[in-house]
C-alpha cells in the first residue's frame, strides 16, 4: 500500500468517525430535547385534565364532564395523536377517563410515587409514547392524581427526516473528504517523488548532484533534502580523498619497488660480480625495502587512525611519560638530533593525563619529532618539546629551527603525501602530520602549524584533558 493510499485512508477513517460520533451527539440531543418538550407539553394537559374533572363535579351529568373537558382542550393549540387523561381518586381508582387511546392501567407503585414528588413520568416507554402523572389537590375531592398520555407524532417525523439529512451529509461528506485527502496527500507527497527520482540519478562515480530544495519554508521534507545533501558532501568529500590517497599511495609505493625491481636486474645482467658490488645492491635493496616498509606502516596507521572512535581502545595515558617515551625512540632514529624536553613546573603526573590509545598518540607525537628532527638535522638546530596544560587542556608544541613553510605549503600540509618544496632532499613520504592530525581528531584533540620561510616550525598537539 502506498504512503498516499494509507494517508487518505488514515486521515478518512478519523474523519468519518469524528463526523458520526458528531451526528450521534446531534441525534441524541435532538432526540432528549423534543422529549423534554413534548413531556412539560403534556404535563399542562394533565393540569387541564384536573381542573376540568374538579369543575365538572359540581354538575350531575356525566356528559357535562367530557363537555367541560373539551372546552378546556380547546383552550389549548391543538389535540394531540392517541391522546388520553385520567384521573384516580385518593384511593387510586379511576374516577375519569376520555381520549382517543385506551390501554393499560398505569402500576400503583407509580401512582404512589406521583403522590410523593407531586410529578412524575412513566417508563419505560416505546414507539415515541409518553404517559406523565401530576397530582392535583383539591379541597373537596382531596389529592387527586391525573394523568395524561400521547403519542409524540411530530418528534416522530422530525427525527426521521433529521436521521435521513444526517446520513447523507455524513455520506457527502466521506466522498468529498477522500477526494481531498487523495488529491492533497498526493501535493503534500510531490517533493518526496521528486526527491526518490533525483536520487535514482546519483551514482558512486557522480557524486556531484544534489537534491533540489523547494523556495518555500522548510518543512520536514525540506530538511530531509538538507540532511541528505550533507550526505552527499561528505561522501563526496570521502570519495575524493580516497581516490588521492589511492593515487598518492600508489606513486608512493611504486617509487621503492621500482628501485628493488632496478637494482635487483642490475645484479642479475652480469653472471660474475665482485663482492663489494653485491654488497653495494643489496645494501641499496635493504634501504629501499625499509622505506617501503615505513610507507606501509604509515598507511596502516592512518587507516586505523580513521576507525570509529567506539571500537578504538582508550585508556588514561599520561602525556609525560608518553613523551619520554617517544624521545627515546626518537634517538635510536637521530642519534644526532638534540631534543630539549620541558615539563613546566607540573610536579604530579596526573596533571598530563587524557583519554585515548596509547599506540596511536605515540605514533602521533613520535611522528611530530621525527619531522622536527629531520628538517632541522641540516640545520644543526635544537628541537623544542613543551608540555603545558589549562583547566580543560593540555598542550604539546614542538619547535624545530628547519627552513620553515611558506603560507601556500601551511595550507597543504595536512594532505597526505604532500611534501613543501623545501623539504622534498629530506628523506619521508608525506605521511606525518595528515597521521598525526587524524589521530587528534580521533581523540577530540587538534593539531596547529606555524611557520615562516627561514624561522623553523612550530607545531602544537592540544588535548582534553582527562576528568577523575
């Protein structure tokens, strides 16, 4: 079943319902106030009844009785269907009848009980038919009960033709709903057929289009339009970076395996080589299969440093200590390289502790002094690592003395296999700080570049810091 069948069905159904239950509470009040009408209508002709029966007493005749009893009648509009008075004594024996309609004696319980609340009204009753009883006091004859009945004739036809003008409305009024909820949830559903055949045109390999937003207010359709374009930014924005880091990685590792291929045929042209030379290739073969294996690691790196924050192990990891380890890494890497530490004046460790995995900010921070050693290494330079913190923060800024960046590389140093032109003699890959910068954001952490063409680099790892 379609959305547009299942909303005209839906909104249909509570209407017609609303529009019964409308029509019964219509029906029902009509039906209780022409009863009410008619009963206090009958009521005044049980008055008639007792003062016609109490005046005729004083005359002999009994058709002097019925006489009087008309005229009073008369004094009213008009006689009504099947209608009848009585009259019963103090002994409740009928003393007076005349009417058009004769059937059963009302219960003597009920006359009992017109004697005690001086009215009252007989039921149930059926076929629109009403008997009422009033008690009417007279000084000579005593408390004398009248009672008058007739047939509600005229709330008869009314309610039957109200019954006839309420069903056709209510049957007008389903025809003429269901073509207005199909033709309105068909309008209210234009922007979702538009937006399903917009989206049967987007393909992995154009990932460019995107779905046409109305110029009216944004409703719900709208902001669906809006939450689905951002979709398709960023997996636009995905697709791109991965199809450069394919590029990229795949020039990156075509430049070792093409020095292993070359110098390994080198050494197979000629049957008889002199040890030296032997020496010489596979010498040349282990320093680029290194370099081939650091390119990998760095690629695996950065693919895990893309993983879900939830499915990466964190603990509590102390800064400090993370530090000192890398420094020591970093010597066995440059033996010759000066690193200068400074912790400030933090006298706890606790103070450095944040969330995260410990491998990977390692690799981060390790990746940072590498670069700052390595660029600075020409230089004869000293490199700087700082730990400082605030109340939500912790800062590591590393500053080498290397030629520095342009304001053009700053902008590019975070993609990887972007090497500056000033750095591109020093041995690497690119891969550094984009690994470096991916594993902050991994662990709601930043990572800033400053730099000035011959005043070295400064780069700054701010963290959150951990809360016991």
């Amino acid at each position: 079943m379609s959305i547009r069948l299942r909303l005209a069905l839906q909104f249909g159904s509570i209407l017609a319902v609303t529009l019964l239950l409308f029509a019964l509470v219509i029906y029902i009040a009509t039906e209780q106030a022409r009863q009410v009408v008619f009963t206090q209508s009958l009521f005044q002709r049980a008055l008639v009844v007792g003062h016609a029966y109490a005046d005729a007493q004083n005359s002999s005749a009994n058709a002097g009785n019925r006489a009087l009893y008309r005229r009073y009648l008369d004094q009213l509009s008009r006689t009504l269907p099947a209608e009848q008075g009585r009259v019963y004594d103090a002994a409740n024996r009928l003393v007076f009848q005349e009417g058009q309609y004769v059937g059963k004696g009302v219960p003597a319980a009920w006359l009992t009980r017109v004697r005690r609340h001086g009215r009252a009204v007989l039921e149930p009753e059926t076929n629109y038919r009403a008997t009422v009883g009033l008690l009417y006091h007279d000084a000579r004859l005593g408390p004398l009960v009248v009672v008058a009945c007739s047939v509600d004739e005229d709330s008869r036809q009314q309610l039957r033709h109200l019954r006839q003008l309420l069903g056709a409305g209510l049957l007008a009024a389903l025809v003429v709903t269901g073509i207005g909820s199909w033709f309105f949830a068909g309008q209210a559903l234009r922007p979702l057929r538009q937006m399903v055949q917009e989206v049967d045109g987007i393909t992995a390999t154009d990932l460019s289009q995107r779905l046409t937003q109305g110029a009216g207010p944004i409703d719900e359709i709208g902001r669906l339009a809006q939450r689905f374009n951002r979709l398709l930014d960023r997996l636009e924005s995905a697709f791109a970076g991965q199809r450069t880091f394919v590029r990229d990685a795949s020039h990156e590792l075509r430049t070792p395996l093409t020095a292993l291929i070359g110098e390994l045929e080198v050494a197979l042209l000629q049957a008889d080589r002199p040890p030296a030379e032997y020496r010489r290739v596979l010498q040349s073969t282990l320093d680029s299969a290194r370099r081939l294996n650091e390119l990998t690691s760095g690629l695996l790196q950065i693919a895990r440093a893309s993983d879900d924050p939830s499915q990466v192990p964190m603990t509590t990891v102390h800064l400090d200590e993370l530090l000192l380890q890398a420094h020591e890494q970093l010597l066995h890497r440059h033996p010759t390289c000066r690193v200068d530490l400074n912790f400030g004046d933090a006298d706890e460790s606790s103070w450095f502790a944040v969330r995260g995995n410990e491998a990977l900010l390692l690799s981060a921070v390790l990746n940072v002094l590498d670069n700052a050693c390595k660029f600075s290494a020409d230089q004869g330079g000293t490199v700087t690592a700082s730990l400082s913190l605030t109340d939500s923060t912790i800062t590591l800024l590393v500053v080498d003395e290397g030629p520095g960046l342009t304001a053009t590389d700053l902008q590019r140093v975070f993609v990887p296999f972007f090497r500056a032109a000033t750095t591109r003699t020093v041995p690497g890959h690119g891969i550094g700080l984009p690994l470096a910068a991916r594993i902050m954001e991994l662990h709601g952490g930043t990572v800033g570049v400053e730099s000035e063409p011959g005043r070295g680099t400064q780069v700054s790892l701010e963290w959150p810091r951990a809360r016991y």
